[in-house]
C-alpha cells in the first residue's frame, strides 16, 4: 500500500466555474471546510485563518464546534483557472502549543476537467512519507480518542431517537 | 479534525460494531430505516478506509470494527482519507445544492 499520498476522483454535478469558485474563494472554501481566513488565496503566500463549524452541515458543524477558533494556515502553491489549484499545509497540526513550522508539509492538488455530467475533480493530498513516523502514530493516537468520543457521541444521539420514537 | 468525520449512517454503523460487536449486514439493517444496500456501501467506504474488515461465517458475511490491524503510517493516511471523504460530500452538498 501507498503511504505517501491519497487520490480521491469525484464527480461534481455543477459546472466547472462553480466548482473552481467553491475552492479558490477563500471565503467559499471556508464555508464547506469550516474555516475562516484572513484574506484571499494568492499563489506562493501564506495565508493564515481559524478553524470555524462549517455552514454546509448542522450535524457536521456540532462535531467541529470543540475545534472552533484553533489557528489553520495553508501556503498556496498555484492557481490555473479552472484547471489547478494547490497549497501546502501541515496534516493534522490540531495539537495546540505544537509548532508545527519546521515540519514538512504535504501537497494538495485539487485538478478539475469538465465533462458533460459536471466537474471531474480530482483531490490529491502527496508528501506523508516526508512527516515523521512519530508524528503520524500520535496523530492516530489522538484520532482513536477521537473515536471513541464520536462512537460516544453517536450512542447518545441513537438512544435519544429511539427514546423520541417511543 | 477527527469530527469532520460526517457521516451520521457510517458513524452508526461504526457505534453498533463498537457497542455490539461483530455482526451480519442483515443484523446492522434491524429496526433502522437504512436499506441493506446503503448499510453494504459505508461498510466498504469504512472497510477502504481500514476501519472495518469483514470474513465470512457460513453464508454471511460478519462485518468487525478493526482500529488496530494497519500499521501506524497506513491508519493515519486511512484517517486522512476519511477527512478527506467527509470534506469532499460537504463541497458537493456546497456546490451542488
């Protein structure tokens, strides 16, 4: 198995214009990701921002509320029209007091083609092999809490539906 | 981040192997409106992201919530995808609706 990078291929029914506006508005790219950034994407900058519950999802932005106002930073690598649009980041910088600075990035490619159904996107995210072999195994360790919160969290949920249905 | 994880049927599915163990796609469709199908679908979007792994008893399948089989590096890059996963469906719920 590939450790290095993930590719996901997906069909977007909406035009390429509205697709490419979705991910190089930085405001528009807040509002599904759930973030909020200083200013505009700008090819080779560093643009800083704070996690935000994302407006897309209401069950969604519930989960992400405890990670509210944590800094996020992304430095833009290049901007082609309708075509490309990448920027570097660190993955899993969410440990706070960290300084995550002289650590490598990862790469992410968002490419879009149009095609007759839509957009085409293609996300790739490349570059983990370059993060340190600790890091990766803490940002799982933290994850595994973090699963045993969602699994309590969805019990809860369930149990309040089935009482409500009664 | 592990929040942006957003999908309430998977994250059932996930709470039901977890609370009650290995079970058959027939036993995780009991008294839930989610078609078999559907339930088919996020075991094999959690089984491609190493979170579940099924094997086979008699006829049926048993599906079984596996945190700790993938090496470290092979987890963290399926956590990734799974963040990946739940961001892309709201970009698509952005862009689509």
């Amino acid at each position: 198995m590939d450790t290095d990078r993930i590719e996901k291929k997906i069909l977007l029914r909406a035009p390429c214009s509205r697709v490419w506006r979705a991910l190089t508005d930085s405001t528009e790219f807040g509002h599904w990701f759930g973030v909020k950034f200083d200013g505009p994407f700008v090819p080779n900058t560093l643009l800083r921002g704070v996690l935000v519950p994302t407006s897309v999802d209401a069950a969604v932005a519930e989960h992400q509320k405890p990670y509210e106002g944590h800094p996020f930073e992304i430095t833009v690598a290049q901007i082609e029209p309708e075509r490309l649009f990448s920027f570097r980041w660190h993955p899993f910088a969410v440990e706070r007091g960290i300084d995550y600075s002289a650590e490598p990035t990862t790469l992410i490619e968002f490419v879009l083609e149009e095609i007759p159904e839509g957009t085409m996107l293609t996300v790739t995210e490349s570059g983990f092999d370059q993060i340190p072999l600790a890091r990766r195994a803490k940002a799982f360790t933290a994850n595994e809490q973090g699963w045993a919160t969602v699994i309590e969290l969805i019990e809860k949920h369930l149990t309040h539906a089935a009482q409500t249905a009664q | 981040m592990f929040a942006a994880l957003g999908d309430e049927t998977r994250l059932a599915i996930v709470a039901q192997l977890s609370s009650r163990g290995p079970r058959s796609i027939t036993s995780l469709t009991e008294g839930s409106s989610v078609t078999r199908q559907a339930v088919t679908k996020h075991l094999h979007v959690l089984n491609g992201a190493g979170l579940v792994h099924c094997s086979r008893r008699g006829r049926e399948s048993i599906w079984e919530l596996d945190s700790h089989r993938l090496q470290d590096a092979q987890r963290y890059l399926a956590e990734i995808s799974a963040h990946w996963d739940a961001a892309i469906d709201r970009l698509r719920k952005f862009v689509e609706d």
